[in-house]
C-alpha cells in the first residue's frame, strides 16, 4: 500500500528534523516513506522516487543550497512541502525553498519545522479523509489545553 506521504531527506544528517515529521505524522495516523536521495548527487533517484510515489504529499527537507524540494516539484503536481534545515548559513535554505519560480510552487515552513510540515501534510489530506480532520481538530485541542495549563501554572505573578 502508498504511503500517504513520502518524505524524502537531502542527507542522513537531516533525520533529526525528519523524526520530527515522522513522530506528527504517527500521532495523526498518517502513513509514511522516509527516504535520503539528494537533488544534487542523485537526481536520477529523487525523479524515480517521485515518479513511481502515489503518496497525496511529498516533504522534502534539506539544507544549504536546499534544491530538493524545487526537484522533487518539477516531477510532480502533487503538493510538495519543503523543510528548510539550519546550518551554518540559513539564509541559504530558507531562500532557496521559499524563493521558487513562477510556475513550479513549493510550500515552505519554518526552519527545522519538520513538525509543522507534517501538520500541513495531514491538512492537506485532511480535506478527502473526515478520521485525519478529527486527529488534527484533535491535536489544536491539545495544544490550547497545553497553553491554557502552562498559563495557570504562573499563578497570580
């Protein structure tokens, strides 16, 4: 069976941000590929990987010159969410996913957001899927429980 979504890292040393979509991803019920092939040293696999996915949504996250997610959207019209990674120099991979040319869009979240990537995914499949739209209406409550509860912890200061 398709995973629902592929996630496809530009190196192995982007994982930490990676679990960071796989453990949303989890919590929503939401199937998932974790694969690394690079935009640059593999293009051939990032365009076999995408042409032979059926997954709804693709998440492509990586770092410096971060090409990988404008790759992956030139294969494909499904959406494609990129994950900025920091580094040395984060202008570099914010604005390289952020800054795409007419035609081919990429969505962009935050940097390392791998959490909000999951959570754009799991809207976007949410619109076809009422079990995802109730996890996710499921997860706001929890985080407005969370702020609530941290608000009272501070007492009367």
């Amino acid at each position: 069976m398709a995973p629902d979504v592929l996630i496809i890292m530009g190196s192995k040393s982007d994982l930490p941000v990676g679990e960071k979509v796989t453990k949303t991803l989890k919590e929503l019920g939401i199937s998932y590929q974790l694969k690394v092939a690079s935009a640059h040293r593999t293009p051939k696999l990032v365009e076999n990987l995408v042409n032979s996915s059926d997954a709804k949504v693709f998440i492509a996250i990586a770092g410096l010159a971060a090409a990988l997610p404008g790759s992956i959207a030139a294969h494909t019209i499904r959406p494609v969410i990129g994950v900025p990674v920091s580094g040395k120099v984060n202008l570099d991979s914010i604005l390289a996913i952020v800054q795409m040319p007419p035609g081919i869009p990429v969505g962009a979240v935050g940097l390392d957001r791998g959490e909000n990537a999951a959570l754009l995914a799991a809207q976007i499949i949410g619109i076809n899927s009422l079990e995802v739209e109730q996890k996710l209406l499921e997860h706001r409550k929890a985080q407005e429980s969370k702020v609530h509860a941290d608000s009272s912890s501070l007492g009367d200061a």
